[in-house]
C-alpha cells in the first residue's frame, strides 16, 4: 500500500521526490515500531529484516548526521523492546552490526558518488568552451570521427565570423565577446536537435549535421538568423561559412580542410555568404601538395 502510494505521488510531480521518500521511511518507521511494541511473544530473528531495511533506508535517505541519530533510535528502540517482551540479546548485536555497515556502505557510496560527480564536472569542464558555452574543439572533433564512420550523409559547416578583428579593435574584447556568444546562440538554435555546434576557435565555428539532409537550406538559414539577429552593442554582425559532405571525401582530414578551404572561398567571394560547392577535393589537394 506504501509502495503504490509513493509511486502515485511520484508520477503526479505535486510534491518534490525527496518528501516522498521521507514519508515512506516515516511510514516503515512506524510500522516496525508498532511491531516492536506491540508483539507480546519474544522478539524472534524475522523482526530483524524490518530493522535492517530501516537502517539501509534511514542511511539511503537521511544525512549522514541524521542516519546516525536514527540508527542510535532504532537500536534503543530494539533494545527496549528485548528487555519487555524478552528473546535473544543476538538479535540487538545482529542489528548493531547491520548498522555499522549500513553506515560504512552508505558514507563509501557517498564519497563514490561525489567522486563521480566531480570527474563528471571536470570532464565536461574540459570539453567546453566557458565563453559560449558549446563543446570545444576537443569535443567536436571526436564527435565529428564517430559520425564520419557511421553516417556517409552528414555534412560539416566551418562558421567565421566577418571582420572579427576589425571589431575587437574598434570596440574592444568585450564586445567581440558578445559578439561570439551572440553567434554561438544563433547557430545553436539554428540547427536545433538535428546537429552540434562548437566554438571550433578563435572566431570560428563548426556545426555537425549527422543527418546531412538539406544542407544548403540549413546552411542559408543560419546565416539569415545571424543576420537576422541585427547588430550587437552597435555592431553589424554577418558570418561566412564553407561546408562540406562526408561523402565527398574519404578521411576526417580531408573533410575539414575542403570545409575549411570552401569558407576561405566564401569570405573571398564577399563574406556573408555559403560556399557548398567550390573548389573541389582534388584542387585542395593540389594547392596543398603544390
């Protein structure tokens, strides 16, 4: 019955998931209590799974500090009911004993847990930009070799900023920073759930479509929404974008460069613009090679 309440209670989200635990230990509680005081015959080893899964219980919900307290509760509570009602003075010592190691099981879960939860954070610290907020160039970049082996039909889109410098050096680093995270908001919202973006560095981004899909409708689309977006602390913002599909290529390498080598070809040919098509893998090769 305690049990399908707690789960009407959770699934209805009308009172925080922590009361519901603490009115399920409350209601244990009492039950087990009720037991010990009211068994007439002398306590017998099946009283001790109910004070067991107390313990466990009080050490899962409660704070350590007020786990302590209420273990010390029960084993006087168990205690008392021994010298009333009589039975085997084992039966506290199995139930002490369960409370130490309730107590050792739960304070090393806990420092497990917080273990966890710090090599979590450092791990996402390391794997995100702090001034956007995207993924770093770490990041994406593993991402970008897990799709490029499993999905021929994504496509990448390198994303420059135009005239970046001219405006760190008109209006100082501050407002180039708002500058990026403007446009990092831009693209984020603009590729919504079907791609990733990363600040890919400096002023430079990278969205992953894994899908692939209409890349040069996307592609249009976020250069409308960042120029769309109007002007920041007084400053007209457009970017440049050079993409490419998996498909074309044959190495990650390969992909990147003739992405990057697109965006040189679209702040070249007036900024503000996307290049999808120009100039071909071979000609980057040829350049590099030359």
């Amino acid at each position: 019955m305690i049990c399908l309440l707690a789960w009407g209670l959770l699934w209805s989200q009308r009172i925080p998931w922590q009361w519901v635990d603490y009115g399920i230990l409350a209601a244990a509680s009492g039950l087990v209590t009720a037991q010990l005081a009211l068994h007439t015959a002398p306590l017998t080893a099946d009283i001790l799974f109910g004070c067991v899964f107390l313990l466990l219980a009080g050490f899962s919900v409660l704070p350590l500090a007020q786990a302590v307290l209420y273990a010390g509760a029960l084993l006087l509570a168990v205690g008392v009911a021994l010298l009333v009602h009589g039975g085997p003075y084992s039966l506290l010592w199995n139930v002490g004993l369960a409370g130490v190691l309730a107590a050792h099981l739960s304070t090393f879960g806990r420092n497990i847990t917080i273990e966890r939860a710090e090599t979590a954070a450092f791990e996402a610290l390391a794997n995100t930009d702090l001034l956007t907020g995207l993924a770093n160039r770490r990041a994406m970049l593993t991402r970008v070799q897990a799709t490029f082996s499993l999905s021929p039909r994504a496509a990448v889109f390198l994303v420059d900023v135009d005239r970046f410098k001219r405006i760190n050096d008109r209006f100082g680093h501050d407002v180039g920073d708002q500058v990026l995270q403007s446009v990092a908001g831009c693209l984020k919202q603009g590729v919504g759930a079907h791609g990733y973006v990363a600040r890919w560095g400096g002023e430079e981004f990278l969205v992953l479509l894994p899908g692939g899909g209409e890349v040069e409708t996307v592609a249009e689309a976020l250069l409308a929404r960042v120029r769309q977006q109007g002007s920041c602390k007084g400053v007209r913002v457009t970017v440049s974008l050079g993409g490419a599909a998996g498909a074309e290529v044959e190495t990650v390498e390969e992909w990147l460069r003739l992405a990057d080598a697109r965006l040189y070809e679209a702040k070249t040919g007036g900024r503000d613009r996307a290049e999808l098509r120009q100039p071909h893998l071979s000609e980057v090769q040829d350049i590099t090679l030359s």
